[in-house]
C-alpha cells in the first residue's frame, strides 16, 4: 500500500477513506509517494528533499498559493486541489460581509446583548441598493459574488489581468477600480504574484465611504495599512475572513467597531468540507490506479 503523509490534522471523513486503501503517517517518511495538506499550508522546499519518492500532493482546498509549484514541476510532483465545491459556501460568506458591513449588523447585535436599545435606538446604517460592488478576481467565486449582489441592486465592477466577456464594467487598473467602488471584495488567488495588492494608495481610492472585503487570502492585504485607514478614516468599514499571519488577528483590528472579523470559514459548512475531502480521496485514489486526475493543478 501507498505512504501518505499527512502533517496537520485534517477531518475523520478526510482520513479514513484514505486510511483504508494507504499507509497514513504523519511525519515526513522516504517512502511516502503522496502528500496532502490543508489549503493555505506552506509546503517547504526542505519537506519536499525528505521526500523522494513523492508523487503528488492533494490539496484540501481551492488555493494552492502554498505549494512550490515549480519545483513540483521540475520533480513531475501532480498537484490537485478542490475547486467548484467550496464556490457558493465561500460566496456566500462574502455577501454575509458585505451585509454585516453595510448595515452594522454585528454592531447591532452587540448593541441588543448589552441591552441598549432601552437607551435608544440603534443609529442608522446603509442600504446596498445602487451601490457599486469592485470584485479583485472574477473567477469561480467573483462571478458567485456578483451574482448575488445583483441580486440586492448592486452595481458590478471588475478588475483582473484581461477583460472577460460579461456585462460588468471592467477597470483596466485596481486604483480605477477602488475609485468607482462602494465595497473592494478580494476573491483573487494568494501568493507572491498578489501580495499586498491592497495597500496604502488602493484604500485612499476606496475612501471614506468604502467598505474592504477579503475572503482571499490574507496575504493580499497589507494588513499594516489597512489598520492605518482605520485609524485615520480613510475607509468606511471592513469585514475579514481571512488574515496575514492566520489564526493570530492583529490586536488593532479587534479595537474596532466598524470591522467584522471572521476565523476563516468560508468554506466551513458539514456540506462542503465533506465535498472537499471527497474529491481529495478521488485524486488520490485515481493517482494510484493510474487513472486521470480530477482537478490537476500541474
């Protein structure tokens, strides 16, 4: 039977369908021929050298920006990871920020709690209808957002690397884009390519009556600089799923009223992660009959 290292936890309905068909182990082996972490999770040049006879590596997650692609490459290492499943759930949580944001509703909810409504009513918060959404990213996830803000009388706005054939206004420039925009959702992929995308000058075209929305990864933001445009009240709000230096949260960020924080959970319902995992067995298994991959990244 096939190695397979597994070097963080990762869910029973994840392990044991491996577990059945693998020899599971969970520190770093010469015989291990596949490998599966968790999205986000930095894969180091120094583990792939303790593995040489590694095959692939199957990803529990749609991004992949913590695996040496290259190097990958270079070894005929197979990479899969789980699009499409985690799409709606990840959407979803993005259009819940975008809500929460607009109308205050954590703040809101605080407010009951403490019971002071018996002082008065809550002040008055923004409506989403007419405002323009810019979505950082129009991929799989981009497009489930938008759908849905359309469906609360948002106006769409893009920005990636090339134009695509759809209704929204396309900005040629991320700066454009911030400009025209009452809430910058980022839905774009990780990694060195899209570090810090959203800096200093990106979140003073946003402004004051702008709203940041990051269901990304947290390295595309410079988290420096938006607790900078809190502080100074650059922007409006901000609502958070994911962060720079996860699962720690800037103790700056948790001063604030008017930002919503998240513990990274767009993709975190029983019906998805059960999907994931499923799809990460699938590629695992079809690698090892020597059948096609079902989502192969390289």
């Amino acid at each position: 039977m096939p190695t397979i290292l597994l070097p963080v936890s990762l869910p029973a309905f994840l392990v044991d369908p491996l577990r059945a068909a693998h020899i599971i182990t969970d520190s770093a082996s010469p015989d291990a021929r596949g490998l599966v972490v968790p999205g986000g999770f930095t894969i180091h040049e120094s583990l792939l050298n303790s593995l040489p006879n590694l095959e692939i590596i199957s990803v529990f997650g749609v991004g992949y920006d913590g695996v040496p692609i290259r190097l990958c490459q270079q070894r005929g290492i197979r990479v899969t990871n789980t699009p499409d499943v985690l799409t709606e759930d990840v959407a979803d949580i993005a259009t819940a920020l975008v809500l929460m944001t607009s109308r205050r509703l954590s703040e809101a909810e605080r407010y009951a709690r403490a019971g002071s409504w018996l002082k008065g009513a809550f002040p008055l918060a923004h409506a989403l209808r007419g405002k323009t959404a810019g979505i950082l990213g129009l991929g799989r996830i981009g497009k489930a957002i938008a759908h849905r803000l359309l469906a609360h009388g948002m106006k769409i706005a893009y920005h990636g690397r090339q134009p695509q054939a759809v209704e929204y206004r396309y900005c040629s420039t991320l700066i454009e884009m911030a400009d025209v925009s009452d809430f910058l959702i980022i839905a774009c992929p990780g990694g060195m390519g899209t570090k810090h995308l959203i800096n200093a000058d990106v979140l003073r075209a946003l402004g004051s009556d702008g709203t940041l929305i990051n269901i990304a990864r947290g390295s595309v933001m410079d988290e420096a600089a938006l607790i900078h445009a809190l502080q100074a009240g650059i922007i409006r709000a901000a609502g958070l799923d994911v962060f720079e230096n996860e699962p720690h949260v800037p103790a700056e960020l948790c001063a604030y009223e008017n930002l919503v924080l998240l513990p990274h959970v767009g993709s975190a319902t029983h019906e998805t992660r059960r999907g994931m995992a499923q799809l990460v067995v699938e590629n695992i298994f079809a690698h090892f009959a020597g059948e096609p991959l079902l989502t192969a990244v390289c």
